[in-house]
C-alpha cells in the first residue's frame, strides 16, 4: 500500500466513515447483526447500488464483518468487526451532537426524527 499524507489526522477517519452513509451503516449495525435487505428497509432512500457499495468499502477497510452462510438460499450478514466496535464512542457522539443540533434549529427533534430503535435513547 502506498503511504498517502493527511494534513490532519480526522481526514483518516473521515475516510473511512465519511459520507452520507456508512455513519447511518454503522449505527444500525452496533444493535447487531443485520443482513441487506434490513439495512435497506432501516434506510429506504439508500439505493440498492449504494448499499452494496458503502458495505463493501466498510468491510475492505476492515470495520464491518460479511458472513456467509453457506445454505439455500445464500444468507449475508453485516456485523461491526472488532476494529469497528473501536467506532462506538465515535458515533454515539455524532448521534449526541446530531440531536441536540436538530434541537436547536427545529425545536423538538420528535417533529423531525423518525421513529427508531437509534432514535430512543
């Protein structure tokens, strides 16, 4: 692998975890194990291609986890790898913020957010 140079070290995070998906991934998949075509039905505006792409890129960088069942008909499971638990205070903490900033401009976040099991902390 080429070394690559960042000028600060969140451009590695963001790398990782940026973009307007693999966040959204990642929290559903701390509740656990979760096939395709639940992360799909937990994100209906995702497409189908970008699913697919975002948990690819996740799992080649090492923070999620594909299981193969070998069964008829095939089943796939996504899980948080050990390395991607280390994401877990990250991400509580984007929820946090996320949270008390849909507060602030909105007002009360029960007018915007959706109703969720990430929802009801």
């Amino acid at each position: 692998m080429e070394k690559k140079k960042y000028n600060i070290a969140v451009e590695a995070t963001l790398e990782v975890i940026g973009g307007k998906w693999k966040c959204v991934i990642l929290c559903h998949l701390t509740h656990g194990k979760k096939r395709t075509s639940e992360l799909k039905k937990l994100m209906p505006n995702i497409t189908q291609k970008m699913l697919t792409q975002q948990l690819r890129e996740l799992e080649d960088d090492g923070v999620i986890n594909r299981i193969s069942y070998n069964q008829v008909p095939p089943k796939v499971e996504y899980e948080l790898s050990e390395y991607g638990k280390s994401l877990q205070s990250i991400l509580d903490s984007l929820c946090a913020w996320g949270e008390s900033h849909i507060t602030k401009v909105y007002g009360d976040k029960h007018d915007v957010l959706e109703e969720s099991i990430l929802n009801q902390k």
